[in-house]
C-alpha cells in the first residue's frame, strides 16, 4: 500500500462519492450567489474576442479545507482510504462544491484560493499534506541519520495526531484497524525505528499506552459530524491485547498531547520485556495473535468510582497554570471519579478521574497505575499479577501517587 499510492504521480479522489455506482461529476448546487462573466481572449493588441463564460462565487475555503481530516465526505469516513490520501504526493479531489488539488506545496481550490503549508498552523500542515510535506527541518538529511530529539518529538506528536484521525473513520471489518494503517506505519518506520508492536511503537511505548475514548475534547481543528460516534467497541477476541487501541473500533485520542511531551523524561513506569508481540505493520499475524503480553514494572493503587459525587461537566477541568484546562465532550459517556481505596475500605478522597474503555462495564476491581505525571491507565485483575486494561486515568492528586511500592504486572 505505501508503494502503490507513495509511487503514484496523480490519485483521483471522488469526495462526495458513497460507493462505485453513484459516480461523483454530477451538478453541484451553489451554495454561495454566483454570477456568469464573459471570457474573452486578446487575439491582438487591439481585438478581444469572447470565446465563453465563467462563473465566479464568494470565496469559501473552509466548506472543504483539509478534506482528509474533517470527514466532510463519504470517502473521508473510510478508514481505508486514510493512508491513500496520506501516502499519495498528489490529490485531486472532487467535492461537492468544489474541487481541491494537494501536493507538496500546499492546497490549491477551484475558487481560486491557494494555502501554503507555511500558511497554516505546523500541526494543521500535518494533517492536510501528509509525511512527505514535514518541513525539512523535522528531517534528517538522509536516512542513514538518526533523527534529533527535536525531531523525534515532533515526529511522535505528528503519529498520534494521524493515529487520533485515522480511529475516527468507520471499517467494516474492525480486525483490519491495524492493516488499514499499515502503510503510514512503514513510513514512519525509518524516522522513528524500534519495533511495531500491535500499533504502538516500542520506543515511546509508556506514552503510547495512554490512549482513551473521545470523552475527553481538546478543541480539535476538524469539525465533527451530527452522527460521529464516540463510544468504543471491543472488536473480539484475537483481535489485539487490551493494551492497544487496536483492540476497540472507535474514535481514541491520546492524553493531551502537548503535555505528555512536557513529560517526557518523568516515566512512572517502565517496559521489562513482552512476550509474543508481533512486530509486523498488519495482517493476519498481528493481528490474530490474543496471548500477546506486556511486562511492566510500577505502581498499582486501588481505586473505587465516587458514587457521592459526579463530575461537573459544564466547566473546563482545570489542571496547572501552564496547561490549558480539559473539556468534556457532551455526546459522551458520563467520566467517574475515582476515590482511593485501603484494602477494603474507601476513602472519601478524590485522586482522579476515570474515562473507561467500554461505557457501562461492570468492573468488580479497580487498579490505577501512572505512567507519566497526569496521566496512567486503569486495569482489573484476570489472573495472578496479570491485569487487563479496562481505561485511562487522569491523575488529580498527585501526592498519594508518589506513595507505593513499584512491582511487577503483565499487561494481556
């Protein structure tokens, strides 16, 4: 997949298109008021010939800016088709009011509108132009030159960004999340090296745990459909251990991106081997393969959901001065609070929250364990010193989390 559509020079995309038989150069309605203007060529410098007419409109680019990422379109809602718009170079795309071309320096409209990647947010530049449009300074010079910290920082953030994106496209088969994204893992691959473990990438492995459901809304650029589901869905057994987002179809972003990267050297917790992890990009092999196990070394805290008290989630979760608050996503499901736990006995102190994989899991035992300063996963018992993940944590208090004593977990 990332030679067939990395290699091609031109990839028509057929936006408003929902399958092979609807075609997509039917009539467009204008949305905007549109006024017909002759057009005439200057045969000489004295004669002008009208040979036709254009027509013009308001110029509009924000119905269709960034198609890949705002699932504006039947095509755009197709997991499959994410990697092909990503690897291809270049895009043509047929929209429903207009038609948009993107290649490396930016995207071109048929309004007339042209958007430079050095226009746009970095971020944005991401998003809408693909791996190759990364500016040059994100790049190591050639690929025998291992990436800068610097680099490598803004390499992951773009992987998750993609990661957060492609999870919110539909797939009628959800044993394929891994092979759908395939090929935008090969393209990252030389960038970023290490193993491919069943999505995650060995070398950033604690923060690539920290994955949730889109309880959680961080002002994300892309509009987001009436009908966009938010819970999760476990895809069934022999699809991926609980410790990747592959094992859910759904829509899953990572915990505040910008702030695990301010976190980067204060780990919680760390890797001591895995055992039966496929390191390919998809197929039936990683994909197929349930008794895939995670060794970790930290430290688990027994916690309880506060039925006294509910989370208020009209206001912004405020957190430190120098991150931006949290704000819930309303469509969703209802986060908990969660009270610490002594042996048998709860205690009234709150020391985080819980947003839970699947809504309306009944969940007898309750482990926190951190991985990073605000942030860590939520596990349950399934055997002895083996956990199986059931959510993500977002710490509140951070001083009964410096308590504990590390041990060993196996992660399925």
């Amino acid at each position: 997949m990332a030679q067939y559509y990395g290699g091609a020079y031109l990839t028509i995309a057929a936006g408003p298109a929902a399958d092979c038989p609807e075609g997509f150069l039917g009539l467009r309605a204008a949305s905007l008021p549109t006024w017909k203007l002759p057009f005439c060529v200057r045969t000489s410098p004295n004669n002008v010939v009208p040979i036709g007419s254009v027509y013009a409109h308001q110029s509009q680019p924000e119905d269709e800016i960034a198609p890949s990422y705002q699932l504006s379109g039947p095509l755009e809602r197709r997991a499959w088709t994410y990697q092909e718009s990503f690897l291809s170079p270049r895009v043509l795309r047929f929209g429903k009011k207009q038609t948009t071309f993107r290649c490396r320096r930016g995207i071109s409209y048929e309004d007339g509108n042209f958007i430079r990647n050095k226009d746009i947010n970095m971020i944005l530049a991401f998003h809408t132009t693909g791996l190759s449009e990364i500016p040059p300074q994100l790049l190591p010079r050639s690929k025998e030159i291992v990436p800068t910290l610097h680099q490598r920082t803004h390499l992951l953030k773009l992987w998750y960004c993609l990661l957060e994106q492609y999870s919110a496209r539909s797939m009628t088969n959800a044993n394929d999340r891994l092979v759908a994204f395939s090929g935008v893992a090969q393209r990252f691959r030389p960038l970023l090296g290490g193993k491919y473990m069943h999505g995650i990438w060995e070398s950033d492995i604690i923060r690539g745990l920290a994955w949730h459901n889109w309880n959680l809304h961080y002002s994300f650029p892309w509009k987001i459909p009436a009908d966009f589901r938010l819970k999760l869905e476990f895809c069934g057994q022999g699809s991926a251990p609980s410790w990747s987002w592959a094992s859910y179809s759904g829509p899953i972003t990572m915990h505040a991106i910008s702030s695990m990267f301010r976190d980067q050297d204060t780990y919680h917790a760390y890797v001591l081997s895995h055992e039966n992890v496929p390191h390919s990009f998809g197929g039936p092999q990683s994909n197929g393969n349930i008794s895939s196990v995670l060794k970790l070394c930290g430290k688990l805290f027994p916690v309880s959901k506060c039925e006294s008290q509910t989370l208020d989630t009209t206001r912004p979760l405020k957190r430190s001065p120098s991150k931006a608050p949290l704000r819930w996503q309303p469509r969703s499901q209802l986060p908990s609070l969660l009270e610490a736990r002594s042996g048998q006995i709860v205690t009234t102190r709150i020391v985080g929250i819980g947003i839970f994989d699947i809504d309306g899991e009944d969940i007898q035992e309750i482990i926190a364990v951190p991985l990073l300063n605000h942030a860590g996963i939520l596990v349950t018992t399934v055997g002895f010193r083996k956990y199986r993940r059931v959510g993500c944590l977002i710490i509140q208090d951070d001083k009964w989390f410096e308590e504990g004593v590390e041990q060993e977990l196996t992660l399925v």
